[in-house]
C-alpha cells in the first residue's frame, strides 16, 4: 500500500443528498428535508483505503449509495476514472457496476436465503457474463478459496455458514466480477470481534492481490485504524476532518474526532483513559444546528461557532479540518 498513486480513481465533489419530507397522500406535499449528505468532497487514489468513519445517521452509508448510483444526487458530482457517474445513461451505468461494488454490513441480510452459495456467486457472473457458463465453476472454486472458503460447501445456504463465513460469501460474490472499487459498508460491524481481524485481514490481502481499491465505511476509528490510508470522519452530513491516517490518530485537530478516538478502549488498565464524553445525542439531520453543527454537543464552544459554519482548512501535511478553534 505505500507505492499509492495520487491521481484519483473516484472524485467526489461537493456532493449534496437530501431526502424529501412529504405529507398527504393524494397531494402530497414537501415539508421539509433529511440533510443526509450536506456538501462533502473528497478523492480515493487507485490502490487506495478511505476509511469513513461517524456515528449512525451521520450520512456515510449515503455517501456509499450515490457513489454507487444506487441513489441519485440532489447535487454535486461523482466522477470515477474521470467519469460524472450522473450523467451516464442506464446502459453505461450497468457497465459501470462491474467495477464498482459493495460489501454490506449484514451478509445475512444480503444474501438471499434461498439461493445455494453456487447460485448467490453466479448471479454477478450471469448478469455481467464474467465467463462463459461452463467455467463457471471453476470460477466460483477459485473464489471461494481466494476468501478461504471450502468449495465443496457450494451447494449449500447462507444460513448454514457462521457469520464470519457469511461475510466471505458476500466479498466473494463482490469480487466475482473483476471490480476495481469496493464500498465496505460497516462490513465488521455485525461480526463477532475475534472474527472482524480475519475479516478485516482477508479484505487487506485482497486489495494487495487484486489492486483494489476501497472506501471502508465504519461507526468506530478502531476499526478502520489497520485498513486505512486516509481517514475522513464525518458528523451530520458534513466531514469535519480528512487526513492520512498516522495524522488523524496521532495529532487529531477536531473536537469531534478527539472526542471519537478517546472512546477506544485502551487495552492496558494501566494507562487511564481520558475519555471524552459528548453531551447529548446526534441532533436530527432535519434541523442541524446553525454554524458548527458540532456546537451542541462540543466541549470547546465558543459564541462564534453558533453563527458562522467552519471552512474546511488545510493544517498542512494534507490535514485538513473545519473548527474555527485555532
Ligand atoms: Fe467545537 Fe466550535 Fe470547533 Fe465546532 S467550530 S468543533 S463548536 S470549537
């Protein structure tokens, strides 16, 4: 991971995702909005580990799915290989899901119950023809070893896999058809905790076999911590801090992001942990506070940051924050 090159393989720039608010049913009529995803940018270079990290409902399984098309834009673009995502046509968009996938956070939950594990792989295969149907098998063998599976337990259903092994068939079945990106959407966050090192291991070993190239979704900066190239944490529709992720662990400039890592557990008892604890819950994304929408809930509050929102600022060594405590 330490030969990354800088060019982007995906884009993002000022991306805006809100979700309407209707009343009535005949006529209905907006009332107001989710502020989802409120204006974010950022980039993933080829061979490269974003990891997204925030509290539920802060937006970052949205910024997933409109990456993906999976979900259109209010505003803002999405360019990947130098391509607007938006303004493809359906058919080019299809093209486009080969080389973008996803890895979901309940392999469970998306894998459908009724298909063998043969069926649940060959359905990417069939839909994007991969290969022709007499290799199939021998696709879906070499697969399933790649995410160390046994290959003859392909006739079998999800539900008779743990979850760990859950998790393989989903990133097996993402990587069926050859993609260059994957969105980890909280893929550990359902697993066991002695099961989310292998699983976070296997996905490490993958991208360094297969160049891929990932933004790794998660609740918790302890997760991403190994994965990660670069880390952008985000709070109510907003990132309030991006940086490389020696940077962001060792020299945090945002009261949110202190305030994020002081809540990992500190493995040895004898070092006290200074945790920092934030008043309050996430406000609702409807009505996010004026100014800093952090100022709720920061311990650093000042009068200023009720009024102007921060500017994301560069704090040099490609750090960047928005706090206006200097
Ligand atoms: Fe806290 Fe103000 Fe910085 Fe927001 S801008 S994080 S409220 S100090």
């Amino acid at each position: 991971m330490s030969n990354v090159n800088h060019h982007p393989l995906l884009k993002v720039d000022n991306l805006v995702k809100y979700f309407s608010i209707t009343k009535g049913i005949l006529f209905s009529k907006q009332i107001g909005a989710v502020k989802a995803v409120d204006d974010i940018s950022f980039t993933i270079a080829p061979g490269e580990t974003l990891g997204l990290v925030g509290e539920s409902g802060c937006g970052k399984s949205t910024v997933g799915r409109v990456i993906l098309g999976l979900t259109k834009a209010t505003s803002g673009s999405v360019f990947f290989e130098g391509k607007d995502i938006q303004a493809l046509s359906k058919h080019e968009l299809r093209e486009l899901r080969k080389d973008m996938q996803i890895i979901f956070q309940d392999p469970y939950a998306s894998l459908n119950p009724r298909m063998t594990v043969r069926e649940i792989i060959a359905e990417p295969l069939e839909i994007h023809k991969i290969v022709d149907h007499k290799d199939f098998d021998r696709r879906i063998d070499k697969l399933l070893d790649v995410v160390g599976l046994d290959s003859s337990l392909k006739r079998r259903f999800p539900h008779e896999f743990s979850g760990g092994q859950r998790q393989r068939i989903g990133i097996a079945r993402a990587l069926a058809v050859n993609p260059k990106f994957i969105v980890c959407d909280e893929p550990v966050s359902a697993l066991d905790v002695s099961i989310q090192a292998q699983v976070v291991n296997l996905l490490q070993d993958l991208q360094e076999e297969f160049g891929l190239t990932y933004l790794f979704i998660a609740h918790d900066l302890s997760v991403i911590k190994h994965i990660s190239n670069r880390v952008a944490v985000m709070y109510l529709g907003k990132i309030v801090e991006l940086a490389d992720k020696d940077q962001l662990y060792n020299n945090p400039q945002h009261p949110y992001t202190q305030a994020l890592l002081s809540a990992i557990p500190v493995p040895n008892p004898e070092v006290r942990s200074n945790r920092i604890i934030l008043n309050g819950d996430v406000p609702s994304p409807i009505n996010p506070p004026s100014g800093c929408r952090f100022h709720t809930r920061c311990p650093h509050v000042m009068q200023i940051c009720k009024e102007l929102e921060p500017e994301m600022e560069d704090k040099g060594n490609r750090h960047y924050a928005a706090c206006h405590l200097k």
